[in-house]
C-alpha cells in the first residue's frame, strides 16, 4: 500500500493517502449533510448520516493514521471522535427503538 500512485511536484500520492483523503472529505461532508437537513427543517438537526458519516471518515482517517503513516498524534485525533459518533448513534438508535416500541402499545 505504499506505491507511488502519483507524484505531483513532490506531493507524493498513496494508496494510503487516498484512503485518508477520503476520510476526510466524508468527516467533512457531515457538515453539509447537517446544513441541508437544518436548511430543510428550518431547525438544528442532525440527521443519521451525520453520525455515519463521522465513524466511517474517523474510521477511514484513522486507518490511515495508523497503517498509512503511523502517526500517535493523528491516531489520537481520529479515535475520539469515531468513539464519540459510535456512542451517539447507539443512543440515538435505541432512542428510536423505544419511540416504537411505545408507539405500538
């Protein structure tokens, strides 16, 4: 996963790097995901895919981080905030599943 895919004046593009760029670009398409659902609602919300598409972009980045460029500090960057985002979905998920479960009885 370390072969020169591209080299750019010097900015060298990986398999790795791929996968980090994409995890960043969907970390930071939660924020327009958000804004169009608050744009819609004409309230703050955030929808599902704001939390899927923060554990998968930390997930993403963070891989890279760990086996792309072996780097603590951005291992540490990335692994809150999936962990935060994991949480918040089960809560929101179960949250759901009660809403249901009290509106069929």
């Amino acid at each position: 996963m370390d072969q020169v895919l591209f080299d750019f004046d010097h900015v060298v593009i990986t398999p790795w790097k791929l996968i980090g760029y994409l995890g960043a670009f969907l970390f930071t398409a939660r924020w327009f995901v958000q804004m169009y659902a608050t744009r819609r609602l004409k309230r703050a919300h955030l929808p599902m895919a704001f939390w899927y598409l923060s554990i998968v972009g930390s997930l993403m980045t963070l891989s890279y981080f760990i086996w792309g460029k072996n780097d603590s500090v951005g291992i540490l960057q990335n692994a809150f905030p999936a962990l935060v985002a994991m949480y918040n979905l089960i809560v929101e998920l179960r949250h759901r599943q009660q809403e249901r479960t009290a509106g069929v009885g």
